[in-house]
C-alpha cells in the first residue's frame, strides 16, 4: 500500500496537471505495448506498433535502449518522467539527458537486478557517459515519434474529458471528493490518501509541497502510481476515466448520426470562434438556424458562447473538443 500524507496545505496546493505529460505517456505506452492483453481501444495502436517493431527490424534497433531502461513491470527509472515535461517532450527530454549522474546511477543500479539485468548500453546511461545519453534521447524521441505523437489527438482529448470531469467532482464535492474518486483502489481519509495493492507499502509526506494529479490515456487501469523517491516533486499518475477514452473514439460519421449532419458541422466549426453570422455565412443556412443550433450545443456543454460588443462568438467546450477529436 502506498499512503500519501497530507496537510492543510497539500490539500490546497493539489492540482490536476494542465495538460498531458508526454513522457509518462512515453513510459507508460512501452508498458501497455508489451504486457498481456490492453483495454480494446489501444488493441489497434498496439498491433500496429508491435508489428513495426519487430525485433528483426531497424525501427526496434533504434529505439531498444529507451525499452531496456524501461522494463513492462515493477520499477523503472523517475528519471525517464521529469517535471520538466510539463512543458512539452522537448523540455522533458532535456531535462531528461541532465539527470545529475548521481541520479542515474543510482536508479540504474535499482534497475539492474537479477530479474532484469541491464546490457552494457544501459549500464553506460548509469555512468553519464554523453555516448550513451545521445543514443538515449534518439531512441526516446524515435520511439515517441512513431508511437505517441501520431495518437496525441486522442490523448490530448481524453485529458481534457477527464480533466474536465474532475472539475465539476471539484465544484460539487471539493478537494477530497476529487481524491475520492480518482480511481477505485484510492481512499482518503484523515489526512491520508491510502493506495490499495500497491508494489510496495510505503509513506509519502508531501510535507506542503502539495500533489500534481496527472491524467494518463496509458496508464494501466490497476492503480495509480507515485515517483519512487520521494525528494522529487509529487505527482500521482493515474488513468483517464474510461468514459473519457471512449469519448475520444467517436468518429465524425458517428457524430453526425448522432447530432445530424448540420449539427455536427456546427460544432467543428466552433473550434474557430465563429461568430453566429459566420457559422450561418459558411454553411449556407440562416443566422435563426444558425443560433438554434449554437443554443441546443451550448445546453449541452459542448459550446460557450461570448458577447462581444454586438457580436457573439463560439468556442468549443471541453466535451465538445473531446467528442471531435480535436484536443490538441
């Protein structure tokens, strides 16, 4: 069991990440790649991805040392998951490659274990030696570029969803409703969130530093999970809700069929901030028809609307971004 301990302060320095961390979703996807069996909706990015990267295949040569530091159970590397990747996998994988040495080595040694011995490519990364660091940032940024930038749209989306989600568990429930109901193994309770079956039991004291929520597409459903030491900043990395996934697969087709044609276009073209006016002007229908439209969106939650002067503009809500697939 893993227990988080929190103060008043914690309490109200705990946040839900801003955007999707591209470097947990890096290591994370490896883990969803290589174990047995994955929720239905990776099981076409999976198979597409294992068949490319065979291992009689170039592509599988060019991103095995980022794999071999990141085993598909137990522990694996903080340093491969820095804060800095809030900013973005450029930003993340320089931080990455200036881990202090000190720092590699010692999660290289907790890494190289009976279970899992490490080839001399991998023991290099634990000396620091700059060789195998530059081997290491080509294959994360080969392997990211093949693997989760071309499904960034749906990770982005179903962040969004679930971010979203916890918003209004926020407004209702507040802060210890959302940590209630981050996912059925977490209790909080008495100052201390409590995860159940964790790998090992442990005690984090956040000690006012607060906690980053951080929503995953893929994140193994069993649990949430923590950084290993416990000096780095907090975050705790957890699934999306799985309705939020599944929200991002609706296809346009499904979503006309379900809004109706006009309707549905009226909703990506929010993604412009049209004004009334336009949204009619660019699908030749009335401005009436046009507000109508915006109206039965924005009662939905799907579309916000803005006045601005005499002009009112449209923008996609949340869900609204999710159901066309236009998270980014």
């Amino acid at each position: 069991m893993l227990r988080i301990h929190f103060t008043v302060a914690d309490l109200n320095r705990t946040r839900v990440a801003t955007a999707p961390d591209p470097l947990w979703e890096l290591a994370l996807s490896m883990h969803q790649l290589r174990r047995r069996g994955s929720p239905p909706l990776l099981a076409g990015w999976k198979s597409d991805l294992a068949d490319r990267l065979r291992p009689d295949t170039t592509l599988r040569r060019e991103v095995a040392l980022a794999l071999a530091l990141n085993p598909p159970t137990g522990y694996f590397p903080d340093f491969l998951t820095p804060a800095e990747a809030a900013g973005g996998f450029e930003a993340g994988l320089q931080a990455l490659l200036a881990t202090p040495r000190h720092r590699l080595r010692a999660e290289i040694a907790l890494l190289d274990t009976a279970a899992h011995r490490l080839d001399p490519d991998a023991l290099r990364v634990g000396d620091g030696d700059p060789g195998a660091l530059r081997v290491l940032g080509r294959a994360l940024r080969r392997y990211h570029d093949v693997a989760v930038a071309p499904v960034w749209d749906r990770i982005r989306a179903s962040f969004d969803a679930d971010r979203a989600l916890r918003a209004r568990t926020v407004l209702d429930g507040g802060a210890v409703a959302l940590l209630n109901g981050l996912h059925p193994a977490v209790r909080f309770t008495d100052g201390v969130l409590e995860i159940a079956n964790y790998r090992a039991t442990r005690d984090l004291y956040l000690d006012g530093r607060g906690l980053v929520l951080v929503p995953s597409f893929f994140k193994a459903a069993s649990r949430p999970m923590a950084l290993v030491d416990p000096d780095l900043p907090p975050v705790l990395v957890y699934p999306v809700e799985r309705s939020a996934r599944i929200a991002t697969e609706v296809g346009r087709t499904s979503l006309a069929a379900l809004l109706g044609r006009t309707r549905a276009a009226v909703l990506e073209l929010a993604a412009d901030n049209p004004s009334t006016g336009a949204v009619a002007g660019r699908l030749g229908i009335s401005a009436p028809a046009a507000s109508e439209h915006l109206t039965v969106l924005r009662d939905a939650g799907l579309v916000v609307s803005t006045r601005h002067g005499n002009t009112v503009r449209h923008t996609l809500a949340p869900l609204g971004r999710t159901l066309i697939g236009g998270g980014s």
